[in-house]
C-alpha cells in the first residue's frame, strides 16, 4: 500500500501577497471550471495493468490508463534499481527543459521524510522553483523517519542527478514511496542512471504511472488540454496511492507536467485553489502519510503567452483543465483504495459554513462503521446520523435529512414515509453509491469522495512488509 508518502499536506510554500492573492483570486479560477476543456485526452485506451505488488488482484473500480501524447520540454524513463524483491521498475526520472518552473504542496505530517523536506527547503528558498530541470522518484522506501543519514541519501541522489544532467542539486525534485524507517540505498539510484539518461523517451507516461506503484492494483493518468490566448496547451499527470489517504494531501504522490509558461508564484496559487477540492477532498482509511507530495511543473515550450500574475484572466480555461486533470487522479486513489469495492460520493448540503460541510462530509466518508455498512451494503442510515452528530457542528437534527442516491432513508429529523427497503438494497449493490445529507443548518455544502471498508483491506495491511 501506499505506506511510503504521507497524507496531510501543508499549504503551498508562498510569500504573504501570494497567500493573499490567491484567496482573492479563487472565486475567478474556480469560475472557470465549467469552461470547455477538450475532452480527447480521456478516452482510454489500455487495459489496467499488472499490480505493482505480486498477487494483488486489480481493483474492481479500476480505469485503464488514459492515452497522453509527449509534453514538449519533459522527457521521462524507468529503471529497476532494485527496492523490491520482485522483477518491476521502481525509479522513475523526469527530465525538463532548461527554465522549467515548478511548485508544490505537501505533507503536513509531523514527521515528514527525507525527500518532502528537500523539496520544501529548495523550492521556498530564494528564486526557488524557477529552473527546475529533473525529477527522481522511487518506491519501495519512503526514506521516512530516516534523520540525517536519509538526509544524506537524499542529497546524495539529487547530486548525482545534477552531474548527470548539468544543473545544480537545487534544481533535481525528489520523492519516495515505500516502507517508513528504512534509509534510502542511494547507491541503487546512481547505479541506473546511466541507463536512465539512455533511455530518455518524451512517450513514457504509462511506465512512469507504473513505476511509481506501491500497493496501487492499477497506474493512475490523467490528460487534458486548453488554450491560453488561442494557443493551446497540455497537461498531463500521473499519481500513486491506495492506503494511508486522507484528506490534506491525499495524493500520496502526483506530479503534473504542463507545456504552458506559467511563474512558480502563479503555479503555487493555482495549486492552492485546487488542492482543497481534489486531492484533500478524498479519504480511503483516514490515515496521513508522511511523504505526500503534489509537484505541479511548467517547461514553456508550448508557443502560449507566459502567465506571471496570478489572477490573470488568461487563466481560466487552463485552470478549469488542471482542476479536471487532478480531480481524475484523486478520483482514481480513492477507486484503488486497499480493499475497495465501492467509489462512493459524501455531499453535505445545508451546512453552517464550508468548513462546517467539509468536517461533517469527512467525519461520514471516514467512519469505519459507515464503511464497512457499506461494504455489505446496507443502507444503515443510522451509521450517517452517528458520523454526523459526532462532530459537534452545527446541526438541527429535526430538519436532517438523509439520500442514498434518489433514495430518502430519513427526513425531518426521523425515518422517511416513503422508504423502502427494497429498492434500498438494490441500490446499495451498485458499485457507485451517493451519500446525501442535508443538517438544516444554513447553505453551505462539501463533497467528499470515500471508498468502503472491506477484509482486503486489513489482509493487503497485515502483511504490508512481506
């Protein structure tokens, strides 16, 4: 499972204006969401592929792995540099065009790893994230809990990258994914490299998707385009996760490329917007990793017209593009939850406030009693006012109200008229469930996406290590 990166994120790395900005300039960005965003990108066109762990069946709620084209200015290879036991690749190496920027948002675990606080470090520092020029991930080992000997490792890796490609240790991303408290075998990273740099292909996408699996049963894609001024764009991304996901960073790890030209202070307001709607808005077990990890990077080689300000109109349609693309892949972690056999949707309606809905969303779509009903699904409502009243937010339990999918199961405070059992059951057996809950309390509403709790989960957990 995705044991090695962590799930609670800390807000992007920005300076106060662009704190200020991007609360200014959300409600334009996320205005633009219902904008036309080309639909070419997500017609699938492979089957799931093996899972990245021997003997896991592929989740039931799996999607193939979406064609992306090249993206000019990234070049991407795999390699096995030996972190598993089994034959598979578990390094994967991007590599960008000179003048690439990047940003990103990560755990906030409070004992993040050896590659988050490198990351971290290097793009809040001074004119950070303006030449980012490779990307080094591994699986297998988290480097997490590893103190100064995983930083070492760390630093190692990115120094070994930096000679290979011609750039500063400064300008080489990194990230993990594997077991915590295990020091990273740089020595395993450099030893491939030469073959890396050999195989550099602008095609690689669904190996990197591959590459970076823990206990994910299937490779997560994603790829959209838009137009900035007429000129059109693309963005692609691939992610990893299956446990240990919650919200604040639920991604596990995602890293999303864009040929577009876009200022690093500009990328981390938009990753600010997005995030809180995408990644953090999905839960499988309710745990945080601690090397979650967002990277968003732009290489510039499209011919659109650089975009430096944040809130700059020219924005919207590569806005609502990127919210789809991670929207897709924070759906796709929450599909091969460890175990899952239902995607389920959580809306809170009515809600005294947004932060209010988002706390009474999350405290249903993380119960355990929830989502193991669901699991033999049964439509135990009283599982929904349980999680609800639970969180102390403002609720008036005579007007709660309670659907699953067109279903009413309770209204005004007590079990519906209309309900029946029947087609309850039958609805509760499809493999995509809405939950809908209205508290009565105002007109605030959140979404949560969840995933049910079933005995693969605790056989895929019990045995993690082995």
């Amino acid at each position: 499972m995705s044991k090695s990166s962590d799930k609670t994120p800390n807000r992007p790395s920005v300076s106060h204006p662009i704190e200020r900005a991007i609360e200014k300039t959300a409600a334009v960005l996320k205005g633009s969401l219902h904008a036309a965003v080309s639909p070419s990108a997500t017609a699938p066109t492979a089957s799931p592929a093996a899972p990245g762990k021997p003997g896991f069946k592929v989740s039931p709620l799996a999607v193939p792995f979406p064609t992306i084209p090249p993206i000019g200015g990234v070049e991407i290879a795999t390699a096995r540099a030996g972190f598993y036991k089994h034959e598979r690749d578990d390094l994967v190496v991007f590599r960008f065009a000179r003048g690439t920027t990047c940003a990103g948002v990560f755990t906030r675990h409070k004992i993040g790893s050896a590659p988050v606080d490198w990351c971290k470090r290097h793009l809040d520092a001074d004119e950070g994230g303006r030449d980012i020029r490779a990307l080094v991930v591994n699986a297998g080992c988290a480097n997490a809990f590893t103190g100064k000997a995983g930083a070492d490792a760390a630093r190692r890796t990115a120094s070994e990258v930096a000679k290979r490609f011609g750039c500063r240790q400064r300008d080489v991303m990194l990230a993990s994914t594997g077991v915590i408290g295990v020091v990273l075998d740089d020595k395993k990273i450099a030893a491939q490299l030469p073959a890396v740099e050999a195989r550099m292909d602008p095609d690689a996408w669904a190996a990197a998707g591959r590459g970076i699996m823990t206990t994910d049963t299937f490779p997560k894609g994603s790829y959209a385009e838009c137009e900035i001024e007429g000129e059109k764009v693309r963005i692609a991304g691939v992610a990893k996760g299956s446990g240990m996901i919650a919200p604040d960073m639920a991604t596990m790890l995602a890293f999303i490329v864009t040929d577009a030209s876009i200022h690093p202070n500009v990328l981390r307001a938009l990753l600010g917007v997005h995030v809180r709607s995408t990644f953090n808005s999905v839960t499988v077990d309710g745990d945080t990793s601690t090397n979650d990890t967002c990277l968003l990077f732009a290489t510039g080689a499209s011919t659109a017209p650089r975009i430096g300000r944040v809130g700059d109109r020219r924005l919207q349609g590569f806005s609502a593009a990127l919210d789809k693309v991670m929207l897709d892949l924070a759906h796709q972690l929450v599909r091969d939850g460890e175990g899952a056999t239902k995607f389920v949707r959580v809306t809170v309606n009515g809600a005294a406030s947004p932060a209010s809905a988002r706390k009474l969303a999350k405290s249903i779509a993380d119960s355990p009693l929830v989502k193991t009903a669901i699991a033999g699904q049964d439509a135990n409502w009283g599982r929904v006012v349980m999680a609800v009243g639970k969180t102390e937010e403002p609720v008036d339990r005579d007007r709660l109200a309670i659907y699953f999918g067109p279903h009413q199961a309770a209204v005004d405070g007590a079990p519906s008229p209309t309900y029946d059992e029947a087609k309850m059951t039958a609805y509760m057996k499809k493999p995509e469930i809405e939950i809908t809950v209205d508290v009565g309390s105002g007109r605030a509403s959140a979404t949560v996406w969840t995933c049910d709790l079933t005995k693969g989960y605790i056989e895929i957990n019990g045995d993690y290590r082995s």
